[in-house]
C-alpha cells in the first residue's frame, strides 16, 4: 500500500487545487480503477524525478 500512498497525495492536492473533497485513502484505493491508481501514481515518479533534476 505504501506504494499508493504518494499517489494518493497527489490525488489529494488535484482535489484541493479544484476544490473538490478528496476520499480517504481506503475508498482511494477501493473506488479508483487500476488505470487511475496508476496515472496518479506516473504523475508521482514524475514529481520525483524533476524535484532529483531540479532541486
């Protein structure tokens, strides 16, 4: 789970940023489709990597 766990905060800041509620993390990992779970956690590995390029 803990690999979703950074996905999911970017998750949260989408909610946030377009003031929308954000599930917890159960109904996250429950509700989304496979698909969603993985474009947020792509959007992660790419925060990652540019915060390694660009400190």
């Amino acid at each position: 789970m803990d690999f979703y766990r950074k996905g999911y905060q970017i998750y949260c800041e989408a909610c946030e940023q377009y003031g929308m509620p954000s599930m917890n993390f159960h109904l996250y990992i429950k509700q989304l489709t496979e698909e969603q779970l993985n474009a947020f956690n792509e959007h992660r590995k790419e925060v990652d990597f540019f915060d390694v390029v660009h400190p």
